[in-house]
C-alpha cells in the first residue's frame, strides 16, 4: 500500500486543483475580467525583472484540462508502473513536467516564462531516457537537442525585448527589431510543436514509458508551441507574411505525418505521427487567423489523444511490450473494453459526427474551404486531415479486427480497476468534452456560413475517405520497402537522418575548421602566441644590438682612457 500511497495523492491533488482551476474559470467567464500578480523581483535603472501570474480565462481552462489528465496518467501509471523499482522517482519526475506545463500557461512574463519552457525540455529528457538503454539515450539527445534550439531562439527574444524595458508579452509595443524578435518566438514555437523541419524529435520521444506518451502528446510538451503563438497571436499577425509562412509549413506537416503514418507499423509511432497531424491542423487555424479555433482544437486533442496513448499503453502491457501492429492480433477478443474505447479515441481523431474532434476539425476544415488560400495548398490541407482516417482505421484493423493471436499471455485481462477509471473519466471527455466545451466558451462558436454542396462536402470527404481506408489497406500492410517511395516514407522523409547524424557531421566539421582558422588561428596570432612571437624577435633584435653597442661603448671608453 505504500507504493501505492505517492500515484493516489498525486492524482488527488491534481484533481482538486482542475476543480479549483474550473470553478475559477467559470468565475472569470461570468465577470469577464482577468487578474495579474506581479512581483518585482529587482530592478536595474530602468529595466524591471517581474514574476508574474496571469488569471484569465484561458490560462485557468488550460491548467484545469492539464490537471485532469494528468491525473488520469496517475491512476493509469498505478496499474503499468507496478513492480518498477523507481516508480516514485518516475512519478516526482512527472509532477515536475506538470509543474513545468503550468508554469508556461500562467506566467505572462517572458523572462519568467523560461522556467516553464526550459524545464519542459530538462523533465522530458529526464523521461524519455527513463529505461536507461542506447535507444532511450540516443532518442532523449534527439529530443532535448531538438528543444534546445527552440530555447535559444527564445533567449535571443528575451534579449531583444530589453529595448522595451520590460517582458511582459501582454504590453508589447512596436520597436525597432520588432520583427526579428517574433522571428524568434516562431521558431521558437515550431521547434517545441515539431513543425517541419524540426519534426523528427517527437516519434523518437515515444522510447519514454506510455504515461509520459500520454502527458506529452496530449497537453504538455508539443502543445506549449501552439500556446505560446495563440498567447502571442495579436501582435504575430502583424508582421509582414506570418500568415503565409504558417500555412505553408502547417500543411506540408499535416501532408508529411499522414502519409509517413501510414507505412509505419510501430503502434506509438502511428499515434506520435497522428498527434503531428494534429499540430499541423492547429497552426493551420493560426494561420487563417483563427487562434481561439487552434485553442478549441488543442482542447479537444488532448482528451482524445491521451485516451488513445492510455489504450495503447493498456494493450502493450498486456502484450508484454509488444508495439508491432503485425504482431498484435485479436484485441477486441482478448481485451474487450479496451477496444471499445480505443473506438471511440480513434473515431474523435478522425472526427467522427458529435465526438470531440468533430467540432473544432469539422471548423477547422470549414474555414479552409472558405479561405482565400492558394488552391493547391487547400488541396493538400484536405488531404492530409483525410489521411487521419486512413492511418487509424489501418491500425484498427491490424490490431482490433484482426485474427486472434495465438500466442497465449497469462497478464491479458480487461479488469484493471486503474485502467478502467483514468479510461473512464478520458473517454467522458473524448465524447462530450467538445459540445460542452463549445457550449460553455462563446470564444469557440464561430459563424462559417457556406452553401449546402460545401457543408455537406466535410462529411463526404470523411466517408470516402473511409472507403479509401477499406480498400487499400491489404495492399499497403503488405509493402514493407520494396521501393523508395516507401523506403522514403516509412523513414519519415529522412528528417530524423538529417537532423542526426549527418547534421552533427557537418556541425563537426564546421567546428574544427572554425577551431583551426580562428581560435588556433588568427586569435592565436593576434594575442598569445602572437604577441610572444613579436616581444620574442624584439627582444632577439635588441640582444644583438645590445651586444654591438657594448662593443662600441666599450671602444670609445677605450679612446678616452689612452687620450687622456
């Protein structure tokens, strides 16, 4: 019972906390008013160092949809956690990602905000490297790497906003490096939300245990991209080419992840490239200027896709760590509930008529059909959202409908009472989280009005997507590489390759010839060695005259002594 104490009183507090966070909420939503603790920590002239904590609504919304799943991890980390010999290590290392999560959505202040920022990229290398092997090494390198571009890009904004005497992001004003310093804070928010072409740290981030799977792509760390563009958004959208910048890159993500998911067979892979997927559709929305819609979005994602990482998390542990989709066969025989609600979770991805994900992407696609985007892109956005059904009625049918496995495991059992309620409590969120949310928020409702062939043109695109699903799905389980089309895919067109090893190469390589010519080079002979080469042939030139002058006094003293 003891081991069991530490996930009971995380989760409990959690809990109370998304209360409080919501009643909050509801506070500031009938009052319509914020409020903002400020402490001055030091100030230099004319430069102020605050700590501040913002309360409005949509921080209070967020912390609570963060507390609440996390608080399901908990419960499910009960269950797939037990027997772990540094399971309370594993669960404080966890109340710090959720710390860290919180700190970023309540700290308005970007000086301050980089201890939420920076301590998502330090606890989630902390995770992912939590087994200890080369994989896990080599995958959390990848990853806090991969972040740690983001973080310097975010330092270099932090710098520039000195101009303005303060880093309160709320009271920002137009300066002279305006432009560059939102430079910054994009990248910034591609890197932490694995835009293109920072996009191969987060499939390789799946070797962390599937609770911190859960955290990190639902509502912590690759969401606290896209919240920190929607929280920068006002003053973002005027900045020359933002929009177009966004788009782009938002649909070439959207395109790439969909069509890479479909020629993987890692089941966590599949669920880390569909959360990709889903990125990519919310940065879509910022870019149409719509940044409450990509916040709506972002919501009703992470109910969905932690339920669907818990389901898979549930079925590796049965399976004893088996993640091969070929390999898992006859779920919905041998673990019943489980592929009920890994139904549901895989039907609000999809977007499914009145599940979660169908409010926010049904807008989502709605608003590109009625955009005045460039016809290609629209195209390839559509594309890549009906790719969504592909990958996962793939997976489904690997997994769930397959034929029933025939090899026997004694730990296959649906009657986890941990597993049965963090699933529970997700998949009340998965079906009605998205009309209660859109209910409660006036922010989420937005007004598309489009003639009935376009209204209804969302719904045919999800069923003949569908029936795409149904009809090529033999023929793809059966490729594996067989040609570079899908040599190029299945290896996620070669980013995590390029963004590995090849990169470190070049970075070598450009090191030393910096190494040679500058600091062996000519700082080298420009101080140090330079200088004592120079005070060196001084000091043999003067040695030499020296002693010929000697010489020459010694002469003359010489004269003078016989002349007189």
């Amino acid at each position: 019972m003891n081991k069991i104490k530490i996930e009971f009183f995380f989760s409990l507090l959690l809990l109370s906390f998304s209360f409080c966070f919501v009643m909050f909420f509801m506070y500031l939503m009938l009052n319509n008013c914020c409020y903002i603790i400020s402490w001055e920590i030091f100030s230099i002239m004319s430069l102020f160092v605050e700590l501040d904590i913002l309360f409005d609504w949509v921080s209070c919304s967020f912390g609570s949809l963060v507390c609440l799943i996390s608080s399901s991890v908990c419960i499910f980390s009960i269950s797939y956690m037990k027997g772990d010999i540094n399971k309370n290590r594993f669960m404080m290392v966890l109340m710090l990602f959720v710390l860290s999560m919180n700190f970023l959505i309540f700290i308005p202040s970007f000086i301050s905000l980089i201890l939420g920022w920076d301590g998502l990229g330090l606890v989630s290398f902390c995770l992912v490297i939590y087994y200890q092997n080369n994989k896990s090494l080599s995958a959390g390198m990848l990853t806090v790497l991969m972040n740690r571009v983001g973080d310097c890009f975010i330092l270099g904004g932090i710098s520039l906003m000195v101009l303005l005497g303060h880093w309160n992001y709320l009271c920002i004003w137009y300066f002279l490096l305006f432009w560059c310093m939102y430079f910054f804070v994009v990248v910034a928010g591609m890197t932490k939300s694995a835009q293109i072409p920072f996009s191969s740290w987060l499939p390789a981030a799946m070797a962390a245990p599937t609770p911190v799977s859960a955290l990190v792509h639902s509502s912590t760390l690759v969401t606290a991209g896209v919240f920190l563009m929607i929280r920068f958004y006002y003053c973002l959208k005027n900045v020359d080419n933002f929009s177009e910048f966004i788009i782009f890159i938002s649909i070439m993500t959207t395109f790439m992840s969909g069509v890479c998911a479909i020629y993987e067979f890692d089941m966590k892979k599949i669920i880390a490239l569909s959360t990709l997927s889903q990125l990519g559709a919310m940065m879509m929305s910022l870019g149409m200027n719509m940044p409450m819609l990509a916040l709506f979005h972002l919501y009703t994602h992470a109910m969905f896709k932690a339920l669907l990482f818990l389901c898979g998390g549930n079925i590796i542990h049965c399976y004893n760590g088996m993640q091969d989709i070929r390999l898992i066969m006859g779920v919905s025989y041998n673990l019943p509930l489980t592929s009920v609600v890994m139904n549901i979770s895989n039907m609000a991805l999809c977007g499914f008529p009145f599940l979660a994900g169908f409010y926010s992407k049904d807008l989502i696609i709605e608003k590109m059909m009625s955009s005045n985007m460039n016809f290609f892109l629209s195209l390839f956005g559509l594309f890549g959202v009906c790719l969504t059904m592909l990958y996962s009625l793939r997976m489904s049918l690997f997994m769930i409908w397959g034929n029933v496995s025939s090899v026997v495991y004694l730990n296959m059992k649906d009657n986890d009472v941990y597993v049965i309620v963090s699933m529970l409590i997700l998949s009340f969120g998965a079906m009605f989280g998205g009309i209660m949310i859109q209910s409660v928020i006036m922010s989420f409702n937005e007004v598309i009005f489009l003639p009935l062939f376009y209204k209804m043109m969302v719904m045919m695109l999800l069923f003949l997507s569908l029936l795409v699903s149904l009809s090529v799905w033999v023929s793809i389980s059966s490729i594996y590489v067989s040609n570079i089309f899908v040599w190029f895919n299945s290896k996620m067109w070669f980013l995590s390759s390029l963004s590995g090893y090849p990169f470190l190469l070049m970075m070598k390589n450009i090191t030393n010839i910096n190494l040679k010519v500058v600091d062996m080079g000519w700082l080298e002979i420009m101080s140090g060695q330079g200088i004592f080469l120079l005070v060196s042939k001084i000091m043999f030139f003067m040695e030499r005259w020296m002693v010929v002058m000697f010489n020459i006094y010694l002469i003359i003293i010489v004269i003078f002594i016989i002349m007189f």
